[in-house]
C-alpha cells in the first residue's frame, strides 16, 4: 500500500515521538513507518470503545455544507466541540468532490483524546501541497490541513484513496 505522509508538527498527541537529530533518509523512514503502525493500530482497535461513524456523499458541492454539519452533529452528540475538524473536513470534501471521484465516503473516529477523520473518493490520484498565490481562489486547503492538524496522510485504497487528519480533542468527563 503506497502512503503519502506528512508531519508538520511532531507531537506525543498523535501517537508521535518529538524527533531527535536523525538525519536525512533516516528521519522520513522513522517517521513514516511510524504512522503507518499508527493507521494500522487505530484501524485494529476502533472496535474498542471507539465512537466511530461514516456517510456516503454525493460527489457534488452541496456535500460540503452537509459533512460540516454532519460533523458538527456528531462531535456535539459525542460531547465534543472542534470548529478546526468542520473546516478541514470542508476542506477535504471540497477537494473530493472537485478532483475527486465517485461518492465521497467521510468517517470520524474520536478514541483516547483524539479524533481522527478520513475522506475517500474513487480517485487514484493522491493531493499534493501547491503554493497558492495571493490571487488564487484555491489552493490552501491542504496547507490548512498541514497546519492546523497534529498530522495527516493519504492511502490508496482498493477503490480509490483516503486523506486523513488528526486532532486532540478534549474527552467528555
């Protein structure tokens, strides 16, 4: 399984060590093989008091408005609230639906302090992070991703691809 990964910021939250001075080459395998146990491991153990949900969307603009309410929804039904998680999975739905294909599958996962969302689509093609300019009307949602999640990736699926972030979140007590 081919995986894109990225790590703008390394922290324990998201089930990352903080880096030491590996270099180069060292570092990337490190890190990469390390989200990929994470991804392994939270799919092994959703099952286990995981509060998990998915929804099938059309791929069309009018999803976008749908999965942040959809996500609003959920996260206040799990007593949580994160305005960054109804942006980013706006972002990414965006992206669905206008380079994506097929419908859009969106999952939310919330487990130990940490939700993680996924969005799927039918396209092979994995997102990659362009510098906008000023004057473009597109273009920064994978650099909001970048920024405001703990970490994020992509995998290809059988059926297409997944983009994936994390955030903390504060448990209900």
């Amino acid at each position: 399984m081919a995986a894109h990964f990225s790590a703008p910021a390394l922290t324990p939250t998201c089930g990352r060590l903080q880096s030491r001075q590996v270099d180069g080459l060292g570092w990337l395998i490190r890190d990469v093989l390390a989200a990929v146990a994470r991804a392994f491991a939270w799919r092994a153990s959703a099952g286990d008091g995981a509060r998990t949900a998915s929804w099938r969307l059309a791929p069309e603009l009018v999803s976008v408005p749908r999965s942040r309410y959809l996500t609003r929804a959920r996260l206040s039904r799990w007593g949580l609230r994160d305005p960054i998680a109804e942006l980013l999975v706006s972002e990414l739905v965006t992206n669905a639906v206008c380079h994506g294909r097929g419908p859009v599958l969106l999952t939310l996962s919330a487990q130990d302090g940490l939700l993680r969302c996924e969005v799927a689509d039918a396209e092979d093609a994995l997102p990659e992070i362009r510098p906008a300019h000023q004057d473009d009307e597109s273009g920064r949602g994978l650099f909001l991703l970048a920024t405001l999640s703990c970490c994020w990736g992509t995998d290809h699926t059988p059926a297409g691809k997944v983009v994936w972030f994390e955030l903390p979140v504060k448990e209900p007590a």
